[in-house]
C-alpha cells in the first residue's frame, strides 16, 4: 500500500471522497499527517524484519567516528567481521570517560556508541579502540522511515509495515479530531487499531 492509498484509505472509513493526490484538499492534507504519525507509531511499536538491514562501516587508521545513515535507526546488535567478535555498545559517559580520563588505546574496535545525528545530516557510529587499520564492521539496524511530504512527491512511496494497523491508527486520530463518526468514537477506533497492531506484530514475530 502506498502512502496515497493509505490516505483514501481512512478518507473512505470517514466516508470522505477519495483524492488524487495527498495536498488535493485541506482535509486530505490533515489525513497525511495522521498517516504520517501512523507510519512513525506502528514503525517504533516492534523491530518489523520489513525493516531490518545491514549497514556496513570500514574503518580507516585513526579514525573513530563514521557516518552512519542519513534516516534514523535503531541499532540491533554489531560485529566485527575482521575479527570475528561481537561488538558491545556502551553509554556516552563510559565512552567519554575511555577517550579523556583514561589513556586512549589504539587497536581493533570492540565498543560502539551511537551518537544520534551529526547536524541533522547523518546518524553517527563512535568506536573504540580508536582503529589502527582496515577492519569490517556490520550493523545490524532497524531503519525507520522519513516523514512523508505531503505536497504530492511521497505519494507512491510504498508503506513498509504491516498497513492495517497504520491505516486504523489514522482513522482512530481522525475520529478523535472530529468526534464519534456514525456511531464509532474513539475507544472503538483504537482498540481495533491496537488489536490489528498486535496480530501484525505476532505474526512477524513468527518470521523471525
């Protein structure tokens, strides 16, 4: 389901006319962004394997800190391929203790921090030991998905989780914008929003 066609979607259980493109009218507009908080709930509400994907970093001697991924992620777990370990993450305030109060160590990295993005741009990785060569990393990551724009530009995009559940979950914020519709009020709306969401996860979860 696309982005587009989640939005008629819930415009139909609202029994709204569809629309063309996201921006056609102020109400579809309001719909894209239930939708767009939908995609973000259901996103964040389980690991989905739709989601799931390797980012692979090669170091370079003396460099500690690498660009990371220009969407937001989660971090599942990491490795180093070079050296056959697992990688451990660790808290800022170790890392920082490690780097500045402790004498720092050069060698093949064994700890990660992740540290959020780097100007808005791009998520950053920080390793330690500080690499002293060229070694293979692997990640293995949630990737979520950008805010859909809603001026017509996003509207193929393809949804990337289960969909019923982000379409129910912006047809419960529509009925909650709007009052009871046609006898549905919002309790209603959400709990078939929350039982959709928790089939979805299970079976999922079944996947892995």
């Amino acid at each position: 389901m696309t982005f587009l066609e989640a939005i008629n979607a819930v415009l139909r259980r609202l029994r709204e006319d569809a629309v063309v493109s996201s921006n056609s009218t102020d109400y579809s507009k309001l719909i894209g962004d239930f939708v767009n908080q939908a995609i973000y709930d259901c996103e964040h509400a389980w690991d989905w394997n739709s989601l799931q994907d390797t980012i692979t970093i090669t170091t370079a001697a003396g460099n500690d800190t690498y660009n990371f991924h220009n969407a937001d992620v989660k971090i599942i777990c990491a490795i180093n391929e070079t050296k056959n370990w697992v990688m451990r993450v660790i808290p800022d305030q170790y890392h920082y203790r490690l780097e500045y109060l402790d004498t720092p160590i050069n060698d093949s990295p064994y700890y990660y921090t992740f540290r959020g993005r780097n100007l808005g741009a791009f998520s950053q990785v920080k390793l330690y030991p500080i690499p002293t060569g060229v070694e293979t990393l692997r990640f293995l990551t949630v990737k979520y998905t950008p805010e859909k724009a809603i001026d017509g530009s996003d509207d193929s995009d393809v949804i990337n989780v289960s969909t019923l559940p982000v379409v129910l979950n912006a047809y419960a914020k529509a009925v909650s914008e709007r009052g009871e519709d046609g006898g549905i009020g919002f309790n209603e709306a959400d709990l078939a929003y929350r039982s959709a969401l928790a089939d979805a996860i299970s079976l999922d979860c079944s996947l892995q």
